[in-house]
C-alpha cells in the first residue's frame, strides 16, 4: 500500500509536465550536447525554465547542474508571473505528445516566444518533424533547436522569415546534423532579418472613430487616406519604410469589448488575434494591465493623447420669472426690506397721517420711481429727499441687472467636479467599454454589469443628456470627435465634460506575441508623434467632422419678463383688496 501511496504522489505532482510514462533514458551524449548548448547559448540568461517531467529528467537536471553555468527553474503553471521567462528547455516524449501538450505554455502570463528554445525529444522521425515545427510556427517560435535523441543527437530548426516568408510558412526544415559536429555552426542565428518586407499584414478594426471608421457614412468629407480613421493611416505610414502592405478588415461589432480573462483567454476581436486569424488588432484599444500580459503591442504614437473624463449633464437656462428676484442675493433683498420697513416707521412718525398705509404704499411706490406731492414740513423733506435718492439708486441697479440678466440668460447649478457628482448623488451610467476599463483601473476582480439603456458607449451619453441624475466616463478624443451630435438646433451643447479627467489613457495596437521588429516599430510610431503628425491628423478629423453639422441661427424671440401667471395672480389680488375695502367702507 506504501508503494501505491507514493507513486500516486509522484503521478500528482508531474501533472503539470509534458509526459509522464514512460520513464526516458539518456545517455551520455545527450547530457553532453545539452549542456554544451546551455552552455554557449543560453548563458546571456540568468535562468532556464524546465518544461518537462522532473523525475524522468532528474539525470539531465543533474548534469546541467553539476556544469554549474546557469539557473534552472521548474515551470509551475498555477502559478501566475508577470516577468516573461528568458529560456526553454523542454522535454518531450514524441512530436504528437509535444504539440498537443505545447498549447499550455502559451496561455501562460510569462509566455515568451522570443526567448531561446531548446526541446529534447526522445522518439522522432524524420516525417515527424513537421508536426513540432508547424505547432512552433502558429505560436511565433523562431529561436529554437529540436535535439532528437540518439546516440549521437541530430539537431533541427526551421527558419520561418527566409525566402521573405514573412514568418507565416517555412519552405524546408534546417538540419544542423549530428550534435557532436555542430561546434562551428551558430544554432540560434538572427533569422527575421528581412522583417516584414514584401509582406501584407491582415489588421481587423472597429469603428471608433476618430482613430479607426468602419461604417461609410462617417467617411463622408475624409480624403481616401484617412477614410479608415487615424490608426490604419498611421500604420501605413510605418508600411511604407519598413516594407509591408496593410488589408483592413472591418468588424462591425465594435461595442463587443475585448477583454482578457486570468488563464489569457482573449474575447472579441482579440480573439481573433489570439487565433492567429489577423495580425494586428486597432481601433482605439485602451492599454490595460490584462491585455498587457497576454499580447504585445505598439503604442508610441498613442501615449497619453487622450484621457477619460466624465460626461454630465449641461445645465437649463432658468425660466424667466425667476429674473424678477435673481437680480439681488438673499442678503440684499432682506436688507431693502429692512430698510422699506424702518423708514415706513420713520415717516409714520414724522408725518402721523391718518391713513397709515398711505406712507407705506408711498414709500413702496417710490421704489419703481413714481412721483407724489407730500405736503410737510421742510425739515421732513430733508429726510423725504433721502428716501428718493435711495430708491433712484436701487431701481437702477436693479433695471440694469435685468437687462444683464436678459441678455446673458443665467442656467440652473452646474455639475462641474467630481465633488458635485458625490453630493448630488448622481448615478453612473457606463457603457461596456467604459466599465470594463473602470474595473481594470481600481484594480478589482468583479465583473460589470451595466444598464441596458447605458449599453453602447453614444448610448450612455444620449442617457445622461435625457436624465437629471446620470452620468458617464467616456475618452476626451471620442467625445470632442461626437459632441456636436449632442447640440440642439441651434448648436448648444447639451453636454458637458468636467475639466479634471478621470485618468490618462494610453492607446496601443495589439499584435500576438513573438511578433517581430517590434522595438522598430515601436520608435517609428514614437517619431510619428514627436514629429506631430499625430495631432495633425486629429485637428484635420475633428474639423472634417464639424463640417457635417450645420446648426441654425437662433431667431430672437421677444419674452415679456413678468409671466402671464404672476401678472394674472397678482391682479386677481388687486381686484380682491379693492372690493374688500369697498365692502368695508360701505359698512361704516
């Protein structure tokens, strides 16, 4: 039962390796080549990863570790690196057994097909090696060597850039001959160097405009060059000094986000690239932390142009009865009452006229400048005089705050910092875009799930324009190139972006990984921007797209500044009063 226990143990724990049974032997010369390999080639490295069955391999282990030239690490494929591993050596029973299993390392975080490969397999045909140098190819593998284990190891490799190949077929497999001839060869030479010369490159994208168009309509008014957006443009720019053509390819599900998920499975049009359908995927794709780790990527040309900002309502211009009180604040309107109050006493007892009211409605009269013989004495005209020049003063103030008010109409509060938002308790209403990118921005594991009006992206910004307490996160450069689609007629903004964005964001073009001249293309697209070429073609997209919208001229249109409604209300109560003191004559 022992015995049962333990090779359970040993069967457990070599379950993440490429084999288990049956048991291989090495001999001699295989340790040898091996290590003389490591030895020459992979020393610039400060480790080797191990992808194989540490118990059948524990002799080879040894050997290199007994040569003492580099650090060996067993492959732990639960466990999830962000730094990409630096070399491969990798053990294998047969081709079949290796390409069904290989899949696993490239849905590793550290996946590196540009790393040095050096698998050792122990059963090999001749006609076998099209099955390890095909699996290798779909992945991007290029820096490898296949030992077949013999009694004097035969070396192979494919070169898949030879010939202007461009990386996606190999014409012959290279043999390198027998290990122990192989000293004066260079087994790892430099093999792209054509690049992607006489080479077209499939790049799907959707629409999101400015950088990438899909639909005709929004290519109205753009030249032929920039009739697919700014992206596919700019790509073609770099094309055109390093050799390749570009076939576009339209999706035209460009709300369906593409996201990555833990064990670097890729949704939407990434997908696509993770299949290997296209070579490159564009279209304003947002740089996150998970596509990071599962692809490699282009984005000199598009760092930091553009930020996220919240989008809220533009404030309504107030309704016109309320000018009659907006001209002063609280503290002045309570002020001229005091003072109506105190003077009305004042010239009560100065004048003791029999009807009290009469100096009331005086005093009240002389505010909107109506004149009034008041017989008094002289001494009572000094203070008569004062309450007239007070009135002058007020009334014009107040006439002439109107007329500002008139001409510059005044609009109700406006949400205009993230404070506001937080106090007015104002609810979000992100797209999917939008959420699954404010998820990756605090860093949480949780899904999103948004509102089905909020959905698409123009969507979420027609739901904030139509409600009082929404709000949405879009891209500054989305917004600027769709915001006249959100003006009334007559061309204001009912819309708005706070000035302070949310985060800046960074734009990149998403290639599988192992894609080459990477670092060239990644300074050609830096140049591109530092030349500004990039703002150039964004200032002619936003202008182009301002041409489509023509907005009319607002007709002036006269509005009398007290209301019908205050005007009737305070009539009736004029009628009201005056039959309530004939009444109450006639009873005398």
């Amino acid at each position: 039962m022992l015995v049962v226990y333990l090779i359970t143990f040993v069967l457990y724990h070599s379950g993440n390796c490429f084999k288990i049974l049956p048991t291989t032997t090495y001999n001699e010369n295989i340790f040898q080549c091996v290590t003389s390999i490591i030895h020459k080639y992979f020393t610039e490295g400060s480790v080797i990863t191990h992808v194989g069955n540490n118990v059948d391999d524990r002799e080879l282990l040894q050997a290199i570790n007994n040569a003492n030239i580099i650090t060996m690490v067993s492959r732990q494929a639960p466990i999830k690196l962000i730094i990409p591993h630096e070399a491969y050596l990798i053990s294998a029973y047969n081709a079949s057994h290796f390409a069904k299993n290989f899949k696993k390392l490239t849905r590793e975080s550290a996946w590196n097909p540009l790393a040095r490969f050096l698998i050792l397999v122990e059963e090999l045909k001749e006609t076998e090696l099209n099955v390890i140098f095909d699996t290798l190819l779909r992945w991007q593998v290029i820096n490898v060597v296949v030992v077949k284990s013999t009694e004097d190891p035969l070396l192979y490799t494919y070169n898949p850039y030879d010939n202007y190949n461009c990386g996606k077929r190999y014409d012959t497999v290279i043999n390198y001959g027998k290990c122990s001839h192989a000293h004066s060869l260079d087994l790892y030479p430099e093999k792209a160097v054509t690049g992607l010369r006489n080479c077209t490159l499939d790049v799907v994208i959707s629409h999101w405009p400015p950088f990438t168009i899909v639909y005709s309509r929004d290519s109205n008014n753009i030249s032929s060059e920039l009739a697919k957006g700014l992206e596919p443009y700019l790509l073609r720019l770099m094309g055109e000094t390093q050799g390749f053509k570009v076939n576009i390819l339209d999706d035209y599900d460009s709300e369906n986000i593409s996201t990555v998920s833990s064990d670097m499975r890729a949704t939407g049009t990434l997908k696509k690239l993770q299949d290997h359908e296209v070579d490159a995927v564009i279209g304003g794709m947002l740089l996150i932390p998970s596509r990071a780790l599962a692809f490699s990527f282009i984005d000199g040309h598009l760092g930091y142009i553009d930020e996220i900002r919240f989008i809220v309502k533009r404030a309504s211009f107030m309704p016109d009865w309320k000018y009659l009180y907006l001209e002063f604040n609280l503290t002045i309107w309570a002020l001229l009452i005091l003072c109506i109050l105190l003077y009305s006493v004042l010239l009560i007892l100065l004048l003791r006229p029999k009807d009290k009211t009469y100096v009331v409605f005086w005093v009240l009269e002389s505010l909107i400048l109506h004149g009034r013989n008041v017989r008094s004495r002289q001494s009572v005209k000094y203070v008569l005089i004062l309450w007239v020049w007070f009135s002058y003063f007020m009334s014009t103030f107040y006439q002439s705050s109107l007329v500002s008010l008139t001409t510059n109409p005044l609009e109700d509060f406006q949400i205009s910092t993230e404070e506001d938002i937080a106090k007015y308790k104002l609810k979000p209403c992100f797209s999917k875009v939008m959420g699954v990118y404010y998820i990756e921005s605090i860093q949480s594991n949780d899904e999103f799930f948004g509102s089905a009006e909020c959905s698409d992206l123009l969507d979420s910004v027609k739901s904030v324009m139509e409600s009082d307490n929404l709000y949405t996160i879009m891209q500054y450069g989305a917004y600027s190139y769709h915001k006249e689609k959100f003006y009334d007629q007559y061309g204001r903004p009912r819309i708005m972006s706070l000035p302070k964005p949310y985060s800046k964001v960074i734009y990149a073009t998403y290639v599988d990984k192992g894609f080459p001249i990477l670092h060239t293309l990644r300074c050609q697209a830096f140049q591109l921007r530092e030349n500004g070429i990039v703002a150039k073609i964004l200032k002619d997209m936003y202008y182009l797209q301002r041409l489509k919208h023509i907005f009319q001229a607002k007709e002036f249109r006269g509005s009398l500044l007290i209301p019908w409604r205050v005007y009737g209300i305070g009539y009736g109560i004029s009628v009201a009063i005056f039959i309530l003191e004939i009444i109450c004559h006639n009873e005398k």
